[in-house]
C-alpha cells in the first residue's frame, strides 16, 4: 500500500495480491495496531506524512501497549515529586497509572489528565495551566499557558510524542503543543518521553527537542538500528514496559 492519503478497498487489496479477504482484514489489523495504517470501513487509509489522526482516534490505537506503558512510566515516580505532564493518548495512561500514588504534584495543560489524577484514592496537588481551550483534546495551549508555565520549577516532565528520528530528533505534528513541550523541558530537571513502537523511525513536521535534552524513553519495544544507536549515544535510558504490568 503506497498511495499515501488514499483509501484501498478490502476487495481491490485482496485481488491485487491474490490472498483472501480474511488475509487481508488480519494483516490490516497488525498494521494499524502497529500505527502504519487507519482502519475504516471496508478497507485502510495510509496516512500522509506530517499528519496524526484526531486524538479520539488516537486514544484508541496500540491501548495495550500505552497502558503498560503508562504503569511502568508511574513506578519511576515518588511521593514527594512534581511533574509536569503534557497531553497524549499515552500521558493519559500514565496519568490513570500515577493517580494510585500519594504526595505528587502534577502540573498539565489537560483537563483530562487533571481529571484522572483527581479520581485517584492518592492525595495530590494538581494545577491546571490556563490559556485558550481546545475541546477535541480537552487541552490547554497558546501564549498564556506557556506564561503561567514560567512559574514552575518541576522534578520531572512527562511527554507524549509524535515521532523519533534515527537522526536524533523528537518531534511533533502541532506547533502550540510543540512549543508548550519545550517550555516543560526547560523548567524541569529530567524529560521522560512515552512513545509505543509505532513512533520510531518516523518524521513529524515539529522538532520538540533533541535526544541529548531526553533523560529517559519507556516504550513497548526495544528500538533497533540507528535510532537505537542514536539513543546510545545520546545517553538515554531505554525502558521496556513489560507484557506483566
């Protein structure tokens, strides 16, 4: 499947290669769990570069593996922390994951990560930046967000990212939530990236950071090849989530 943006058919799919339809549904599937395609009705969607689907899409791709990675990513943190979470389908996970915790203080731009750490038994602080509202991600983004930013001086901050490149580069699809993230980073002491396998190997039109500013990546996969040669020597600690979290 090469015709990037355009929709392929089950049944065109399935004639072109000579497999059957059954084939063809079980190795979409894989793909989109693995985040190269989109699933739609009656076939798959490849995706152009530079593009992310709608965060209501994307809380629903690779759940599996952003849950666990969400609770190893909690068990790095102790009471007493502060940490700033950006907004992710992943940093959600971790945020359900954290909420278990007691005495942490959690800065976010989300009203749902804000949400999830309330309803935790745990007793911790939680501020909301404010700034112009994005609905469809429940987000809070723009020059004012970054301006109470400035305020804090956190622990640790948590992202959630739209790809890394084997040449050393986190980044991002969104310019506001690309900006936000690299004022977390600068007003924390360690970075923590969370990114299931489907972001490796991948190009995003933002550079966030790179690889050098990153204290840690948790992920579903050990990487390979040059990115995991680039992470070596960029001196990030690689943690796998495991299948037992």
């Amino acid at each position: 499947m090469s015709r990037l943006g355009e929709s392929l058919a089950v049944e065109e799919i399935a004639g072109r290669f000579g497999v059957s339809r059954e084939t063809v549904r079980r190795d979409l599937a894989r793909l989109d769990d693995a985040g190269l395609l989109r699933r739609v009705h009656g076939g798959a969607v490849v995706p152009r570069p530079g593009n992310e689907p709608p965060f209501q899409e994307r809380q629903k791709l690779n759940m599996e593996a952003k849950r666990r990675i969400g609770l190893t990513a909690a068990g790095l943190f102790q009471p007493g922390d502060s940490v700033m979470i950006d907004t992710g389908s992943t940093t959600e996970q971790f945020a359900i994951a954290l909420a278990a915790k007691t005495d942490i203080t959690v800065i976010t731009n989300s009203n749902r990560i804000a949400t999830s750490i309330s309803a935790g038994a745990g007793q911790n602080r939680i501020f909301v930046l404010g700034g112009a509202f994005r609905g469809d991600s429940g987000q809070i983004l723009g020059s004012l967000c970054i301006e109470q930013l400035a305020h804090f001086n956190a622990d640790h901050v948590v992202l959630g990212v739209g790809a890394l490149g084997a040449d050393g580069r986190v980044m991002d699809y969104d310019v506001d939530e690309a900006s936000l993230a690299r004022a977390m980073i600068a007003r924390a002491r360690t970075v923590t990236i969370l990114a299931d396998r489907s972001k490796f190997d991948r190009q995003a039109l933002i550079t966030v950071c790179r690889f050098e500013a990153v204290t840690r990546l948790v992920t579903d996969l050990a990487p390979s090849g040059e990115l995991a040669e680039m992470l070596t020597s960029s001196r990030v600690a690689v943690i796998v989530a495991s299948a037992e979290d």
